[in-house]
C-alpha cells in the first residue's frame, strides 16, 4: 500500500511539473533532477536568500537533531516515534527554509 502511495506521488509530482514547464518556459522545473526547485537562483539576491534560509535551517538541525534523538531514546518501546520524529523534523525544515524566504523576500 506504501509502494503504490509512493508510486502515486512521484507520479502527480511528474505530471505537476511538466504542466509548470508547459506553462512557464522560462521558469523550469526539473522533474527528476538532485538540485530541489526552492533554489531558484536567477541572481546575486537570490543566492543571498537561499544562503541565509539554509542557513537557518543547519541551525534548526543543530537543535532538533539532539532533541528527537532524546525523544526516540525515550520513548524507544514505541515503533511510531521514530517516523513522527522524521515527519517533525522534515516539516520543522521546510517551515524554517519557508519563514526565511518570506521574511528576507519583504525587504
């Protein structure tokens, strides 16, 4: 059931990006490619952005890895932890990586 969600995604995901190429040429999105499409450095600015947002978000890590480490030491006996965990900490990132944009993108 996993694999067909996963196969599920990874498809729309496909489909979604080549309706976003179709639609903006000159704004791309690589479908399967390594470099994730948050890095849209067009310019000087942009890179400074992104710079700062990972940033952010090595610092978030640096804090939350303890942290969740601790949380799965303790309550270890559950199997569900671990993954709540990983879920957390992927959606702590993208909320970091996220704030930052929108913060250095009103100036």
């Amino acid at each position: 059931m996993v694999f067909l969600a996963l196969i599920a995604i990874t498809l729309c995901w496909t489909v979604l990006a080549q309706l976003h190429n179709r639609n903006h040429p000159h704004d791309r999105i690589n479908s399967l490619g390594l470099i994730p499409p948050e890095f849209q450095e067009t310019d000087e600015g942009q890179q400074w952005i992104t710079f700062k947002a990972c940033r952010n978000v090595y610092v978030y890590y640096t804090y939350a890895l303890p942290i969740i480490a601790g949380i799965c030491f303790l309550f270890s006996y559950s199997r569900f932890v671990p993954l709540l965990s990983i879920g957390a900490l992927g959606l702590g990132q993208y909320l970091v990586y996220w704030l930052t944009i929108r913060k250095l993108n009103q100036f």
